[in-house]
C-alpha cells in the first residue's frame, strides 16, 4: 500500500528582505481561509508574534528566542533580515488512524533574523498557518559563536493572553509528583501555575485555543509557566545538571502549536499537530495491527491478582490460556500479559534493577503460550514495565525484543511507573541521575524503544510516556499512548476518576493523540455501590468510551466473566472496530459532553459515542453524516430510564431503529452516563 499519496500541490512565493533600516518591521502571513492571521515583528529589535483569529487577538504580541549557556542568546536586538512566504495543499493517507485521509493545507511564512554584532548571529522562525491553526519552530543553522556542545538555558517564546480573569483553561500541573496522571482543573486562567501541554482554554468571545507542541525529538518536553498574569512562557523540562537542551550543529526545535476554533468541537477535528510531523520513516508498515484486545491487568488493580509471585499470581501459564480462549471465542485479536517476568515481588515500585526482561517466572511457560497462541490465533501482547529505571532497561532491551519477536509477539506495552517525574539512569561513570520523564534524555530513550521495536515489526504502546506530539506519523509503530489518568485510577485513586473526567479529555490529552484509557468495565461495584473505587459512571458510558477516546487499540478492559454474564451490552464491544475511515465530533462543550461519530475503514458502518458528565442531559444528534441515499439499522444503547452512577448504573436501553441521513436522534443520558450507536448498512 502507498502510504502517502499527494493529491495536489500549489506553490507560490513572496520574498522580501529588508536592509539596515533602523524602523520595526512587521511580516505578517494568514490561513488559506484568511480567519487566522500571524504577525511577526522587531519592535525595539525584539523579535517577536502576534496571532489574530476572526479580527480578535488571541495571541498578543510575544517574544521569540532562546538562550545558551556559553554564547549569545537569540532574542533582544535581533532584527528582520529576510522573509519568505509559500502556500501548500496536499493531501496523505495514514495506515491507521481517525481517518484514512488526511488535508495538509497550509501557508507558511519563514522569518530570518539577525545581529550585526554578536556570535551567533542568525537564527530562522518558520511559521505555517493552517485554517484550524499555527505552529512555529526554531531552525538554527551552524554558525560561528555556536561550536561544540550547544547548551540551551532558556527558551524566550511567549503565549500572551489578554484578560485573563475572563478565560476560563482546563489543566494539569506540569513536574509535580507525578506525570500526566492528575485530575483535570477548571479555573480562570489567571489562576494556573506551571502546567502540561496541551493546555486548552476559552477566550470570553468563545473561542477556544488549545496549545501543544509537535514532533517532539532529541528535545525537552515544553510546559507553560504563567509569569505574570495571561503571559505563559516556554517551559523546557531541564536535565539533572539543569540545562534544558544539549545539541550539536544545526539544529531545529519542535513545532510549538495553537490550535485555535470558533468552538469547543473544532478542536477536535483539527489535524495540524499530525501534520506538522515528519511522513513515515519506517516504509511499510502493514505489520502494525489496530485492534481489540484482552489483559490480564484488571485483576490486579482489584486485588484478585498479584503482579508478583505467589497463590494470587495472575500472569500463569493456565490463566494466560484462559484468557487466550476467551479472546478466540469472542474475536480478540489479543491478550496481554502483565506480571510474567522475575522482579515484580518485592519493592519492584521503587526499584526497577530489579527487573528481568527475558527471564519468566516458573508457572510461566512463553514458548508454550506462544504455541497455544497460535493455534487459537490469538498473540501474547507483551510487557516491559521499567519502574523508571532505563539503563537497566536499555542494557536488556535488545534480548527483551529478540525473545518477543521470536514468539510471535507484535505489540508490546511498555511502562515507566516512577513517581516523582523523574527517571533513573547511570551515566558514563556510573553516577546515578534522575531526569524528567518529558526531559530531552528521556525524549531519546523512549524513541529508542520505538526504533529498537520496529526492527522486530513490534509495535508499541507506552504508559508513563512523554506526551504524545504526533509522532506516530513519522513512526506508525508507535501504536498507542497513556499519559492521562486511566480506568486504573477507578480502582484505587484517591479520589477515582470524577464523572467529568471524560468530557474533558478529548478536548485536552486527546488533541494530542490516541490514548490507551483501557474502557469496559461492566462490573462497576466490586466494591459496592457505596464504595469509593469503583468507575463513576453507568454501564452505556462505558460503552461510548470506545468512540469517544480513539485508541487503534481498545481493550476489553474487565473480567472475562463479568462479560460473559452481560453478552448484550458485551456485543457492542464485539462489533466496534479500532481503525477509522473519517471521524467527526458532531457536539460537546468541555468538561460538559461530548460528541463523535466515526466510519470504519473495514465496513460501511458507522458507530457513534456520546457521553456526559455528572449532570444528566438530552443530546440530539442530526444523522446527516452518515451516506446519502442508504439505510441503516441504528443499534442503540443507552441509559435507561432511571440510570444513574450512583445507584442505577446498569439500566441501560438496547434497541434497533431504521435511520436516514435525514434523520435525527434525541439520547437521554442519566448522570455520568452515555450512549453508543452501532449504524449498520442495510442492504439496498
């Protein structure tokens, strides 16, 4: 298959360059549909952005550049020297993904400034400028003054947002005690801190902006820090000797990215993170696999397994078999296996030397399963949890990968569980040193997995990851990310995932891409209704989950039995597919509900998802996305009458009804509840 196929090019230019004038100058570029509007300035010789959107500022003028430990930094006193503008409309194909097609258009404006004085004296901003928003990167070429070991210690560039106090921003603190693993706030915007990207808030107009950063490579993860108030700064996460970025050469930063739309669903549909990233670099790629799969993981978290060794151990050979029959009988393509290798007894938590990634523990036979495997088709999804210890990791992990391939195995999910955001590693001479898990070592190390896995044709799924920036364009293999807080946390968090958890996730962690969340559980009160651990929402949500928070690789996340007892609701997880023709969020305000429809790329069918939070709610939804012209049989679940989370969670309604695109459905969710929609094609 060819993986990216341009459909049409247009090219043009615009060049002027500027001589030694002492006035400001200002180039500005706008989006091919001329809504958004990037205006770069030298003001007082201090380069700087504005971003304009609908004739309202949404970025005031903010300041451009970077420092060095041993140089002159790029900043103040730099002027304009040249620009260049270009426009671009093409079209390439994903292997897997939201949508099989996906629209790169976009005008682009490079700005080069310079100092007539000081070393280094040149430096490259290059702008591109899409209708769903902007990203920007830093190109800085070899040049005298920049010799050797180039050290960054800081990094200029601003988000200046005007009125503050009325912007209302969803977010997470950024290089606490954990990661990416928080519950989401809803504040003014005045009253963030330090906080994760993507970083989503709503100006008083109504727009909404998110800002992220794509193709994050060889680099150090960007959270923003409000300096003063509405001025949020770069952020770089530094290494243990505090410099923040370590190159040598030329070298470019990653695309700093706003996403901007006159509505909370536009960000949802907007492409620009993926096509701000690098084609495919692995060539073909059809060994990687979206599907459905099944684990040995749930058990744990609920205390009925033991990760490690004893009479509660769940990563047996006989509950791997188990599970393998399970997965056949239903069409699971697989079953992964957590807890199988030597490390896991003890303070595993704390101490990830302890691990072996090659070696099995005795009532684990791999050779076995593998065999069993097969003749069921069905593949042991591997595990590599690192406990934040990466040397230890990466002094395996060629052994770990080989033993894998050997057996079949083609998805392997891999974890850094560390608290505290920092990462273990030895350097040269031996020393023992903690960096940030979104931190310019770590960029390299887990990119490191990724190469070292599509070697083997293995695919891989990171938990405990840095943030997810797209590159899964660039490296397919990279199949699914975490980096949010999971079903997991409904088994043990304090507190669990609040009902609004999941209404705010698309339009923040998920604009940066597929998140492996682990949706289905059905049993939701094995701890009691009145328990505090347990998944705050109805049993039809859960079902939307598999819509609404888009994963090429979707687990059945429960207890095989729990399904087995509940085969109606269970059949909706049967027939939702994982890789997507087009995907279109139809509605949804953030934190409030959400909306998505979604066509399979292996059938004519289409599945919706919506969901709520904990207030209970009428959604309409017009059909008019589905094909002109056909019917289907919409397959409907839903809340029933009397569902709630509390104490009604599994009421749920299934029924079929004959729909048009002409057509158009009211849902009632309960609280916290949802509805999933399979759209079947009738015959003509």
């Amino acid at each position: 298959m060819q993986l990216y196929k341009y459909t049409a090019l247009a090219a043009c230019f615009i060049f002027s360059s500027f001589g030694g004038s002492a006035l400001a100058k200002t180039v500005s570029v706008a989006s091919p549909n001329g809504q958004i509007v990037v205006n770069v300035d030298d003001d007082a010789s201090n380069p700087s952005y504005t971003v304009i959107f609908n004739n309202e500022e949404v970025i005031s003028r903010s300041a451009l550049g970077m420092a060095f430990k041993n140089a002159h930094a790029l900043g103040e006193g730099f002027t304009i020297a040249a620009s260049n503008k270009s426009s671009s409309d093409s079209t390439w194909e994903q292997p897997w993904g939201e949508r099989q097609l996906v629209r790169d258009n976009h005008t682009e404006l490079q700005v080069d400034f310079s100092h007539a004085s000081h070393n280094p004296s040149r430096f490259t901003v290059r702008f591109r400028v899409f209708d769903d928003g902007v990203g920007f990167r830093y190109e800085v070429p070899k040049q005298k003054g920049l010799k050797g070991l180039i050290e960054i210690t800081n990094e200029y560039t601003e988000f200046n947002i005007q009125n503050s106090g009325n912007v209302t921003a969803w977010w997470i603190p950024a290089r606490g005690w954990n990661r990416y693993e928080y519950v989401y706030n809803t504040s003014a915007l005045n009253e963030i801190d330090r906080v994760h990207t993507p970083f989503t808030f709503k100006l008083a107009s109504g727009t909404h902006v998110s800002i992220h950063e794509a193709a994050l490579v060889d680099y150090a993860g960007m959270a923003l820090d409000q300096r003063r108030e509405g001025m949020l700064k770069a952020d770089l996460a530094p290494w243990s000797d505090g410099v923040l970025v370590k190159k040598e050469g030329a070298f470019n930063s990653p695309w700093r990215t706003i996403q901007i739309a006159s509505n909370a669903v536009g960000l949802l549909n907007s492409d620009l993170i993926l096509n701000l990233n690098e084609p495919n670099k692995l060539g073909d790629v059809s060994w990687v696999e979206p599907a459905k799969y099944v684990g040995i993981w749930w058990g744990m978290h609920i205390n009925e397994n033991t990760w490690g060794n004893g009479p509660k151990h769940g990563a047996t050979t006989a509950n791997t078999k188990y599970y393998m029959d399970f997965a056949a009988k239903y069409g699971f393509a697989g079953v992964l296996v957590e807890g199988w290798n030597i490390g896991w007894d003890g303070d595993w938590y704390s101490n990830g030397d302890v691990f072996s990634f090659t070696k099995p523990y005795d009532d684990f036979d791999i050779a076995e399963l593998a065999a069993y495997g097969k003749e069921k088709g069905v593949r042991i999804i591997g595990h590599h949890e690192t406990s934040g210890s990466v040397t230890n990791y990466k002094n395996q992990m060629a052994d770990a990968f080989d033993l894998y391939q050997k057996h079949n195995v083609a998805q392997v999910k891999t974890g850094y569980v560390a608290d505290g955001g920092r990462i273990k590693r030895v350097d040269e001479n031996g020393i023992v040193r903690y960096e940030w898990h979104d931190g310019q070592f770590m960029s390299r190390e887990y990119l490191r997995s990724v190469t070292e896995a599509a070697k083997r044709k293995i695919s891989i799924n990171t938990h405990e990851p840095i943030k997810d920036t797209g590159l899964r364009r660039t490296y397919p293999n990279w199949i699914a990310r975490e980096g949010a807080r999971g079903q997991e946390f409904n088994a043990w968090g304090s507190p669990p995932n609040p009902p609004e958890h999941t209404t705010i996730l698309p339009f923040t962690r998920m604009l940066s891409g597929p998140m492996d969340f682990t949706p289905g559980i059905f049993d939701l009160s094995f701890n009691g209704l009145e328990g505090e651990n347990r998944p705050r929402t109805t049993l039809a949500k859960q079902l939307a989950l598999y819509v609404v928070l888009y994963s090429p690789i979707q687990m059945a996340a429960d207890l095989p039995r729990n399904y087995e007892a509940n085969l109606k609701p269970f059949q909706f997880i049967l027939d939702v597919t994982t890789d997507w023709q087009e995907s279109i969020a139809l509605a949804g305000e953030v934190g409030e509900f959400v909306t998505i429809a979604r066509k399979a790329k292996d059938s004519d069918d289409w599945f919706l998802g919506t969901l709520t939070d904990e207030n209970k709610r009428n959604v309409h939804v017009d059909l008019s996305f589905l094909d002109a012209g056909k019917k289907y049989e919409a397959q409907i679940y839903r809340d029933g009458n009397d569902a709630n989370w509390q104490t009604k969670p599994y009421d749920i309604i299934i029924e079929n009804k004959v729909v048009t695109s002409s057509d158009s459905l009211t849902l009632p969710l309960a609280t916290s509840g949802g509805a999933a929609i399979r759209f079947k094609l009738l015959g003509n």
